[in-house]
C-alpha cells in the first residue's frame, strides 16, 4: 500500500514522508536514543524537541503526573541548546534517511529568527517547527495566543529560512482560527495542532498540585 504522503506540496524543498506517522515534538527527544528500540527510519518524520538560543535545564521534579486519562507535563523546554544541536545532533541525523523537522522555541521575536537562521540550510534539518505556546517576554502574552504576535513571529522567521515551516498552535488561544490564518497570511507552509492544554492535578494528601511548577500541560 502506498502510505506516502507530501505533506507541503508545492513547497520548493517539499517535505516528502514515505508514511504519515510523526513523532510529537518532546515525546521522542532528538530520536538519537531510539535507534536503540527500533528501526526509527521507518517513521514518516521526526519532529525534534524543542530547541532554544541557550541551553534550558528545565522546569522543578516532578514534571510528569498521570491523570485518569493521561498524563500532566511541565518540562520547561529543557534542551541541550543550538549550539550542540548543530555540533552533535543535525550531524547525526544528517545520515538519516527519515527527515527532521526541528522544533524551536524563543522568547522573543530575535531568538526565533536567530534560531531559525541558524538552521537554515544545516545538513540534517529538512524543516522548522515553531512552537508559539511560549511567553513572549517583549509584551507579556504568549505568542500564540495573540494574532498580531502570531504574524510577527512568523514572519520574522519565514524571512529567514526557506525551509518548509510549521507553527504549531496553542489551544489556549481564544480564537484559534483567527491565529491560523495570521499565521498562514505570514508566511506558514503548514500548521501543528495542538500543544497541550493547561491543567493542573492536585495531591489530595497533600494539598499540593502534584507538579513541582504547580500547573503543566495536559
Ligand atoms: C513530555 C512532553 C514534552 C513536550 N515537549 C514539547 C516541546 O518541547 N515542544 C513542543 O512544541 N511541544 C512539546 N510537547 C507537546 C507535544 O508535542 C504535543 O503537542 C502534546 O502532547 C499534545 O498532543 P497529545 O494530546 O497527543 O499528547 C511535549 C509534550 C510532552 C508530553
């Protein structure tokens, strides 16, 4: 059966994947340790955890908790950092036959567009996601929750890359249809849905939410 899929056709690069499975950003590290588990060329694509200016240590223990149907998160874009990204990693995945697609994260619209430069062409990297759940330090919202930040991003980092690029949105978005076309007007190839919803689980025992940064993602 053919399972192919071109997932942005009419792109220059396009972004051929032999099937559709993809890993979410953050659920499958960079993919280096699971080459140990199985044969992960057989992915359609692996989508790389989040990649930031300078490395992230990451949020308080614990940052993972179960609910009745799921799990909570609060990791807090722990990452090795841009540099030993294109030092140790994009080399790495440079002998993959499976495409990666690298996930980034800035604070403000310069560190995208500086991250974005930087991947740009780096052997290895065959597309950009841009994660926007994250708080935009210049005015105070997440940029994914605003239309006219959404479009700024975005179009500070097309402006650097030719290379297919994703945004991916954030439910918590009042009107996520009105973001995703900012972002699509600005000059996104393709939209990831969705990060993870705010939640927050309580230690009953304790009275204590059962994550070291009080609230995570559910
Ligand atoms: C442990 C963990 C780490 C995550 N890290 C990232 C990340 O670094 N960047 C990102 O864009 N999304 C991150 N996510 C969000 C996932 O990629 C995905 O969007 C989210 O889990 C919602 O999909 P689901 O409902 O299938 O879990 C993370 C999720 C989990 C569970």
């Amino acid at each position: 059966m053919d399972l192919t899929v071109s997932l942005i056709s009419g792109h220059k690069h396009g972004l051929q994947l032999t099937n559709p499975i993809m890993t979410a950003s953050g659920t499958f590290s960079n993919g280096l340790e699971y080459q140990k588990v199985f044969d992960i060329q057989r992915l359609g694509a692996i989508v790389s955890k989040a990649i930031t200016v300078k490395p992230r240590r990451g949020n308080s223990q614990p940052r993972i908790a179960e609910t009745p149907a799921g799990m909570i998160n609060s990791i807090g874009l722990q990452n090795i950092g841009i540099d030993a990204i294109a030092r140790d990693v994009a080399p790495v995945w440079a002998t993959w036959t499976v495409p990666v697609i690298a996930n980034i994260a800035g604070e403000t619209v310069s560190e995208y567009a500086e991250l974005a430069r930087r991947l740009d062409g780096m052997p290895g990297v065959s597309g950009i996601e841009m994660n926007i759940s994250c708080p935009n330090v210049e005015n105070g919202l997440e940029f994914g929750t605003d239309a006219r930040a959404a479009a700024g991003v975005t179009a500070a980092v097309r402006r650097q890359t030719g290379l297919p690029l994703m945004v991916k949105l954030t439910p918590n978005a009042g009107n996520i249809v009105e973001i995703a076309g900012a972002v699509v007007e600005s000059g996104a190839d393709a939209l990831t849905l969705i990060n993870t919803f705010p939640a927050m689980r309580i230690d009953v025992k304790t009275r204590r939410p059962a994550l070291g940064w009080g609230a995570g993602g559910l």
